[in-house]
C-alpha cells in the first residue's frame, strides 16, 4: 500500500517501520555495548552469550546486524527466529540454516551426528559455527536441555559450536530457576540492553530521517523530542510509532513541523492509548500539587480558627500588633 505522506515530505521509504530493518540501524551506546560483548565472546570462545532487554529495544535488529556483520570466510551462522519447539524440530531448524543435508524422517541421533561432522570439518578449514536464538525467553524447558547438549560439543582444546540468546526480560528470570541453572551459569557473556537518552533518541530520529531519503522537509522542534522521549522512554519502537503518527498528521494538516503540540494529539489519540502511556494526566497533577496543599492548609487553619480549637486569628493579632 502506498504510503501517503512520502512524497510530501520528500521521503525514498517509510522512515519510522516496525520491521527491524538494519538498514536503519542507529548504534547508540547501549547497542554498540552490545555488540562490543558480543565480539568479545567470540574471542572468548567459551559458554553462551546472553543480550536481553525490555520489549522493543532492538534485540532482533541487533542479532540481525551483528551476524550480518560477520566474516562470511571465518564463520557458519544460523539464526532461529522463533525458537517455540520441540528438541528434534529445534535440530532441524539448525540443520537448515547451516545448510546441512538431512532427511526428515531420520532419527534425532542420526541428525546430530550430521550436526558435529559438519562442525568438525568446519573446524578444521578453520570456520566457527554460531547460532544466535532470537525470543530466546520462549524456548522450552527441553528445548534448553538439548542446547546444553549442543554446546557441549568441542575439540580436545575448544568448542566448536558458539550459541547467542537474545531474549526479553523474563529469559533472565527462566534462567535463575533452579533447573535451568547447569546453563545459566555457563553464560560467560551477558548484556542488558537499555533505552535510549533523550540526545540518542534525538540523533535516532534524524539518523532513521536522513536513512529514508529526507532532505529536511521535515523538522522535530525540541518540545517535540522531549514528548517524545517522556512518553516512549526512549524506547526504540514506541518512538517509531509515535513518530509514524507525527508523520501523518503533520501530512493531514498540510505541515511540516512536528511541535509539541503535533505529538501531544498523537500521544492523546485513543488508537494510541494502549501503546503509550501518556504522561499529560499523571503531569497535571503534579504540577498542580503544591497550590492544592497551600489550598488544604489555609482551609484547615480557616477551620480551627472558626470553630475557636486553635485561636489561629490571635496569633496572627499578635503578629501585626508588633
Ligand atoms: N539501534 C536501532 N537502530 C534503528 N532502529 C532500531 C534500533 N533499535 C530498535 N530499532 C527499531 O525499533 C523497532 C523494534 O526493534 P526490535 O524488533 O529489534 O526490538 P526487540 O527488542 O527485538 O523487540 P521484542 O522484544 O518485541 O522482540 C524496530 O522497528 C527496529 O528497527
Ligand atoms: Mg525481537
């Protein structure tokens, strides 16, 4: 479907998708922390590596990116988007990926030996084998007892199969369980990822602007990216949305400026409502908090004065007699 505001703003693509598209990749300091553990995990060669984060961070994008980024000549990838299976269908999966010849109806054993003779050839032309697992917290209890299996697989001097996680918060909490515990304490490598600061998320809207073709029809005034940042957290995808609807609004008011006020009727749609928090009502209050105790004391005092318990008129006699 044709995007409506494209053109109006001068824009090649959709700036602000809910893909994790790396083309628009934007490394912040938490996602290039990130990736900086993971290199060094591949150095390491040792246990798991573990990224985890709240909901949107950009784990996808990053895993995505990160084996993009990897020498195709030293190493074999895999990637196992959705890790919602049984241990024999997981194999398979993995089997897939590496390319590796398989027939379906072969026994769980059969595919694994197939599994290490090719990490074992692999080895010797001097080529890693890794997998990353992406929505990692979905993987079942047996699933992880079989990837426990897996990483056990090595030479006489190292492993030649290196596996990646990258989950949501709760893959933290699987991991604590006691039974999961033989694996989480071989993860060597672990990284939280974090939302952005109000000057990344700044600097990531421009950089996703200038990554879609924009020539600067199109402005964010600064109230505009507080809001913004106030109401996604910095959160990566949240951001995308709201500015998404910024776009399509400035579009139907035939504007190019998105000031506070755009993000505010954003934020304030009721489309938006179980998306976003929005700051405004809890903020109202705040801001009128101190007027309201001022109003409630000098009522009280009213109060005690009239009715004679605290002869607050006399104290104040006093003072003006002076
Ligand atoms: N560093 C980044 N640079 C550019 N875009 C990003 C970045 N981080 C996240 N995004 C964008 O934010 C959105 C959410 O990212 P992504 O799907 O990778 O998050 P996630 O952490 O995997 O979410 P979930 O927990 O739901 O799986 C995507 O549109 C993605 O392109
Ligand atoms: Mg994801």
């Amino acid at each position: 479907m044709a995007i409506p505001y494209l053109e109006y703003f001068g824009l090649s693509e959709k700036p602000f998708g809910l893909t994790p598209d790396s083309h628009f990749y934007y490394e912040s300091n938490t996602h290039r922390e990130a990736t900086e553990h993971l290199r060094f995990f591949l150095l390491q060669k040792e246990g798991f590596a573990c990224i985890y984060g709240d909901v949107g961070t950009g784990k996808t994008v990053l895993s995505r990116l990160f084996l993009d980024s990897l020498d195709k000549n030293t190493y074999n990838t895999a990637l196992i988007l959705n890790p919602i299976m049984g241990d024999k269908e997981f194999l398979q999966a993995v089997l897939t990926e590496l390319g590796i010849d398989y027939d379906n109806n072969s026994s769980k054993k059969d595919m694994f030996s197939r599994l290490e003779g090719f990490l074992l050839e692999e080895h010797k032309k001097g080529k890693e084998t890794i997998i990353v697992i992406d929505e990692a917290q979905l993987i079942t209890d047996e699933t992880f007892e079989f990837i426990r299996i897996l990483s056990n697989l090595e030479t006489d001097k190292e492993k030649i199969l290196h596996i990646i996680f990258f989950g949501q918060q709760e893959l933290i909490e699987r991991l604590k369980q006691p039974h999961l515990r033989y694996l989480s304490q071989r993860i060597s490598v672990i990284y939280r990822l974090k939302a952005l600061n109000l000057n990344e998320v700044n600097h990531y809207i421009t950089h996703r602007l200038l990554k879609a073709g924009s020539k600067g029809f199109v402005q964010f005034e600064d109230g505009a990216l507080e809001l913004i940042y106030e109401t996604s957290k910095g959160y990566p995808r949240v951001i995308n949305i709201i500015c998404d609807r910024c776009l399509l609004y400035l579009y139907s008011k035939s504007e190019r400026v998105v000031d506070r006020d755009a993000v505010r009727a954003v934020i304030n749609d009721e489309s938006m409502s179980t998306l976003v928090d929005t700051p405004k009502k809890t903020k109202k209050i705040y801001r009128y908090m101190p007027y309201l105790v001022a109003a409630t004391i000098v009522l009280i005092l009213i109060i005690l004065s009239v009715f004679n318990i605290i002869p607050v008129h006399r104290f104040f006699n006093k003072i003006f007699a002076h």
